[in-house]
C-alpha cells in the first residue's frame, strides 16, 4: 500500500466529535492513517460497515474502528459507535488526509487567451489550453494538459485533474471534480438522412453542469443539438460513460462505469445505474429507479424501484443449450397453452 | 440555452429556397434562430418532423416551423413544407450557424517537425504535436492538443477538434471530423500464446479514413495487423466505440456510443449499429443490415434486415425468478416435447 | 497496406531458426516483409495457424509459409514447419519489423520537475509533463502530450505511446506499453450517502502494474480506495477497458475491449474475458476462468472452464415475440410442472 497525501494526527476524540460518534474505549489515542481492518496498523483507524464481516474485527491490529451500535461489543479495540461507518470513515479519511491546498496562478507554459478571466486563486497548470472568454473560478484548479473551449465557465473550487478536455459553451458548476480523460460538450450524433447519405445536424446546445459533481475518467458529455444537455447538481459519473446530446440526469443520480444514455433521456433524482446499463433514447426514469447491471432500458418507466435485464452466466456448454431455446420461447409458450387446452377439455370427456 | 455560434439571419424565402421547400404563409419573415417547438420564440424557426408531436404546433411561438404536407394545415404560423422536415432543419440551421472561418497557420506554441507538410490554409492550433512526414491538406484544422504520428495524411478540410490522437501512417480522408479524445491507429490486440505467456504480435498496418467520416469522442480505432483497417466514406461512429484491427466498415454505416467491432470484421454499407452493440471478431455483415441496442452478434448475417437480442427489463423480483428459469430451459423444452408425445399416445388410447 | 516500420531482410534459414522451424525449401531465400496468404508477394512470409483456410496456400505468392506438419505438404512454396505458425509469425514479424532504436533525452518543450529522476537513456518527449520524484527507468519512452503524476515510478523500456495520463503515486513495472489516452491512477468511484447526497470517499491507494503488461487505448485503470489496484505481470488488456478501485488482476490475464470490472473484483490468472463482458463488485474469477463475450458475472467462480450469457441474435420480429416470453418464464416452468403433475395422476386413474 502506497499512500500518497501526508496524513495528519488526531485524537480519537477529536475525530469521533467530527462525526457524531460514540467512543468506547480511549479518546486520546492518536490516529494518524486509515487501513481496512485487515490491513490497519497501529494508529491507522478501520470500519467495518457490514455486519458480515464481523469475523475480521478479532484479528484487526488498528488503533480504533468505526462499528454500529450491533457491533461494538465484538471490537477488540477502541471503537466509534456511529450509524454509518461507511460514511464516517469518508469524512475521517478526509480529516486525515485532506486535500493539500493548491497553488494558485498561471504555469508560464499554458496558453491562455487574454480575453479569459481567471480568478488570482485559481490555478492553471502546464500545458493548459484556454480559449478566449473563459472564466474560471476562485480556487478551481486545473491539471495538466488540460483544453477548455471559448465561453465556458468554470465554478469556484472545481478542478479538472489532467488532460480533461472541455469544449466552448460549457457551464460547469462549483466543486466539481473531472476526471483525466473525459470530454465534456462534444458534437451530439445528430445525423439525418438524404439518401444514402447522412447529413450533420448542428450541434448548437451546450453542456450545463450543477454544483458538486463528479465525472470520471474517459467520460464523455455530448453538447445538445439546441436546447442543453443537463447534469444537475450532485450527479455522480464514474468511468467510460456516454452521455448523450439533450439528456438530462436529475440531483445526485450516480451511474457506474461503462453506463450509456442515450439522446433526450431523461433520468429522475437519485436513481442508480449499475456498470453497463443501456437506457435507449428519449425514455424517462422516474426519481429514484435502480438499475442493475448491464440491463437494457427501451421504455419509460414511472414509478421507483429497482429494475433489471440479462440472463445469468452458466458453463458454456449448458448455456449453448439453454440459449438456443431462447429463439424457440414463443413456440413454447403456444404449445404449452394448446396443451393445457387439450388436455383439460380432454378431463371433462374422461 | 446557450447558442455559441453567432446566428445570420435570412428571410424565410431564402431559408425554404435552400430546402426546396413550399411557403404557405410569409416568405419575408427573418429567420434568425432555430428552436424546438416549445423553446422557440419570434424569429426563430422549428420543425415537426413526427406528427406524433403535431400538437405542440398549436402552442409554439416559432416564426416559422418546417412541416410535412400532412401536417402543414395544423401550423398556426408560418410554414415551410418539406418531404423530410429534419433533413431540411439540418440545412438550415447550417445556414444560420455557419461554420466561422477559420485561422491558417501554425499556433507559435505547437511543436511541427521539419519535414511536415503543412498546407498554407490549414491550421494547427496551440501545443499540438506533428511528426516527421505528416502532410496536412488545405484548409484543415487541428485543435488543441492533438498529436499526429509520422507519415500520416489528413484530408483537406478535415478537422481534429482537440486532444486527438492520430498514430504513425494514418490515411485520413478530406471533410473528415475526429471529436476530442478520439484515438486512431493504436495497436491492435494481437497476441499468441507461448506457455502461459503472451506474445505481442506486431501490428503492422496502418489505419485508412474515407471522406465525410465523423468519429466520436474517444472512439478508439486500431491499425490493422498486416494489412489495413479501413473506414469508408460518409462513416459515422459515435462516442466510446471499439474498432479493433483489420475490422472494415462500409460506406454510410453509422454506429451508436459504446459499440464493439472486434478484429477482422467486415460491415456492409449502410448498416446502422445501435449503442451498446458488440460484434465478434471475423464476421460479415451484408449491407442495410440493423441490429438494434445492446445486441451480441456470433454469425455473420447475409440478409440485409432487422437483428435484434438481450432480454426486456423487468422488475428486480420477477426478473430473478425468471432468469433463473433462463437456465431450465432446455430441460422445460424436452419436458414439453416429452409431455406432448406422452398426451398425445394417451389421447389415441382414450 | 502501407506498412510503416522499415524491413530488414534475412534468409529464410535464419528466421526458421528463431522459431525452431523446419524449412522444406530453399534455406536461403531472402525474406523482407511479412503479408497474409492472400496479400503476401515476393519476398514476403505468410503464415497458415488455421487448417480451415488451407485452401488459401495453393494461390498464395509468399516466397515461404510458417505452416504446422499436417498443413506444410499443401505448401506450394517455401514451408517452415512450426508446431504454432502464429507465434512464429510473432517471433518472424518482430525481427523482420524491428523496434527502431529510440531517441534518449528531454524534449525542450516537456515540462519536468526538478525533482523528477529521468535516467539518460530515457526519452522525454515533446509537450510532456513529469511531475516532482517522478522516476522514469532505463530505456523507457515517453511519447507526445503524456502526463505523469507526482511520485509515479516508471519501470525500464516502458513506453507511454501519446497523450498517456498517469496520476500520482503509480508504480509502473518495466516493458509495460500504455497506449494512447489510457488513464492510470484515476480515483476511484467511492461513495457513502448522507441523506440524499453523496460523500466521496477519499481514494488514498494507488495502482501497481507489473513487468510486461499492455494497457489499450482510453482503457481506465482506478487507484485503490485504500490499499492498491494491482495489475500482475504479464496482464494484456484492450482499448476502453474499466478497471474499478482495488481490482486485482492474476498473471498473464488478457481482456478484450469493453470489458467492465468492478469494485475489488479478483481475477485469477491465465484468465481471458471476451469483448464487453461485466464482473459485479467484490466477486472472485478463479485461475484460467474463460468468460465469452458480452456476460454478465455476478457471483464468484471457483472453477476453471468457459461461461457464458446473453441471448443469442434473431430477426427483430421473432426476437420481438420471443423475448416477451422470457418475462412469463417463471410462469411457464409453473404451468409446465403442474401439467405433468395433473397428467401423470390422470394416466394413474385412465
């Protein structure tokens, strides 16, 4: 394990003050690392979020472990009663190991367009492209090698981490992180037909992104083609998603990696999309709809809930046999329903 | 709704001129926007391309709205009837947001080998790199940041918008448009096994773009093994697509964000390819072949059609106890067989 | 075709004792090039690893062919008989196509902290960034446009192609090649809820890549949570490949393009995932686990073998009919069951 940012010392009490917690067992030890309860060594604190794996709290050697309620007494050290641990030790690794603070200014070899304003604590790094009357924000960093086009705007404290492209138009919010890789305000695929030919529909929308969202590496955000494409505020992105022109992701909806949506959907607040689901264009997902991996969505759907698509894996021989009756489904199901009727009419005459 | 480009207006007459299309009202009013039919307003002008929508005509405030002769009669302002209205609002909103000119030259800060040919018109924006025998033809444009491997070719007025990567001996047609991220021209994935170990197989082809090809924002297209990979003319791939080695894609194809063409895979002209489709290495696709979202293709398909697989959504719950029986299912089609042999014998005793 | 690299020629005798080949023919005709069977001409070695394409040898105007004992007696031409003609075409098209020698130094444009240690026979090149104690080792090339992140460690004759992103505090083994646009060290998509927001999770691992790996175009590689990402020696993986935090990758593992695994999966080695197949989080792939393509695997698997999911292709009209059907399974297997029951105590009473 090779962490990274320095870490800094804290009292246990001080740390379980940060997150509401009930110590049991010794507030004055120091913590000053975090490790999984298999990995923690002395003064790194753990968590154990899922009863489950109640087993490794005997064998832990951290100095503290954040538990609930049910699994504090089977905390062979001291502990930090909270209801979420998970949660807990989100906000204690970020008293541990906080984000350094940037420098602030210009790196002499990026470019930058003298009609961008970029605020004194911002900070643009090495080999940046920035196009004319692009705005970025008090404390927004941006990486290296990053590109952003004429006429975005970049909110306070957002930081692009390296290599991020960000085409002209964009309006990206406050505290948002962007991944390296990811393209935001791409040319929709808009594309009409003169016979044989395909004819490009101007791109002529933009990209709006709220406050608080984060975009992972490779993912890519189509501009709209005349109204925006949408990403509210507290909208979660992981890696190699395809956001389409015009879609809209309601507040604090988060998607897993490999995650397709296509143009004009609509997804509600707070849903969840697992790795690899396709949502086919113009549906709408109501507020909180769960998707679970790699399913397919081609229909609206209305209410919450938790959805799902695919067949499960199987060796590849039972699998070659049982697919093939796939393509023979509707058949079977003719042939069930004529035997049944038969065969009851054949009871009566018995 | 943000529009960058700098509209141009015209009136009505000159707009319905271009399309070929037929005024029924005023052919004097200026056009000086493009809207949908509920965000438009004056002097802007919409389509319904779908008369599904005809009843948003009703309550737009369009200056002038692009019909079908079906669907004319229900305009309440202006009209311009076309066979296809979204063909023509493509023509159009090209009139209205041209393409500005662009710069010529080579941007001080980009890094061009001696032995490059640049054409005096083309441009070569900031921090780009190109290599040593690169030729790059009239009135092309490199963005930002894009990096052009040695020996390759780019068509006049193609573009690389930013963040491309083009590598050594790409043949990249004229009109061709490559959106950020995009890679053409990696190494295929060729290995051979030794023992338990890979050897890379060299990758020796080159990567050979038609004219009019657009590619999405980090679609990534692989060199050939031997021989080359092609794309022919009028192509158009979305975002986050796979092309690997030797795959070759007929004219007028278009595929959807997160396809996956696997190695030495031949596409028909024509095709259309939803999101989320994977095709499996060394297959045929004739041409005017269609598979729809998120299909696996094993076989080559010799008719020209409308392919289709995966499985509907459903709710988590009755998806679980119907996957499960995905797995039955050559045992529940023996059962049936067996119970209809068995009913029928009996129904001949009876 | 238009092959890039410059040939060097050698006698036939010489590349069939590279492989181990037995020639039939003349051991000393000079071999510069390399083609398919049907694209190969004078001067070129072709090879034939497939008995089914056989045929092919008869019109073929390769001057030798890399053939196995049971093919070689169809050979019309110069035979080296090898017991794997494609890993002899690997060996033969490597010495025949080889490697040219880098260049080693610093691009004047690159921008490398002092404190970065470049051994001197490495290549820095044009428009890189190298951040403070980056290490780069022997021999190792560094194309256009890449960034390498604080405290990475980059092994010998490692190559970045172009436009590589490596964040901080990877460690990279030696011989490894990044292709274009791959980001390496991206955070991790970790989240905890509060109400309805949510908490990101600081991602303090990093990733480690052993010796001989090769990483795709755009293909994204997470830094651990805690502990690390680990990619063993000698894993190949394709283009748009997701690796999520604290994955775990076994030996000599290879893995198409759009392949998706999650969260602290582990896979075991000499394992091979197929185009766009999906591993749910935390589950384990034992050792030579084969997955075909496009599945979905949501348990662990503790045996060795082949698996497979999905459905098979149909025409979009009997798909239509069918996949309906797969939403009544569980309804069928019922109505199945029940009839058998009702039958067989029918025959007991006839």
């Amino acid at each position: 394990m090779t962490r990274l940012p320095q870490p800094r010392s804290h009292s246990l009490a001080e740390l379980a003050a940060r997150v509401g917690g009930r110590i049991v067992g010794d507030g004055d030890v120091i913590i000053s690392g975090v490790g999984t309860l298999q990995g923690a060594g002395t003064g790194d604190i753990a968590f154990l979020s899922n009863s489950r794996y109640r087993a490794l709290l005997a064998s832990t050697r951290a100095s503290a472990v954040l538990v609930t309620e049910q699994d504090f007494e089977h905390c062979p050290t001291n502990a930090v009663v909270v209801t979420d641990p998970y949660l807990g030790y989100a906000k204690i690794a970020d008293l541990i190991y906080p984000t350094p603070p940037g420098e602030a200014g210009i790196h002499p070899s990026a470019v930058i367009s003298e009609r961008a304003k970029i605020a004194p604590s911002a900070w643009i790094g090495p080999l940046c492209v920035v196009e004319d009357d692009v705005e970025v924000g008090a404390g927004a960093r941006l990486g290296p090698s990053c590109v952003v086009g004429h006429g975005t705007r970049i909110g306070a404290n957002t930081s692009l981490v390296a290599n991020v492209t960000v085409c002209h138009g964009s309006l990206i919010g406050e505290r948002v992180i962007i991944h390296p890789g990811a393209v935001i305000g791409s040319d929709g695929f808009g594309l009409a037909k003169e016979g044989e030919r395909w004819i490009k529909i101007p791109q002529l929308g933009c990209v709006r992104i709220g406050d608080d969202v984060e975009i992972g590496a490779n993912t890519t955000i189509d501009r709209g083609a005349i109204e925006d494409t949408v990403i509210e505020d507290g909208v979660k992105l992981d890696n190699l998603i395809q956001i389409a022109h015009n879609a809209h992701i309601g507040e604090h909806t988060a998607a897993a990696a490999c995650v397709g949506i296509s143009g004009s959907v609509t997804v509600g607040r707070s849903c969840t999309l697992a790795g690899g689901v396709g949502l086919a264009g113009h549906l709408e997902l109501a507020d909180n709809v769960h998707i679970t991996g790699m399913s397919m969505v081609t229909k609206t759907i209305k209410e919450a809930g938790v959805y799902s698509g695919g067949t499960p894996l199987d060796t590849n021989r039972r699998w070659h046999k049982n697919s093939v009756r796939f393509k023979q489904l509707d058949d079977m199901a003719r042939r069930l329903s004529e035997l049944e009727r038969r065969f009851n009419s054949l009871v009566e005459k018995v």
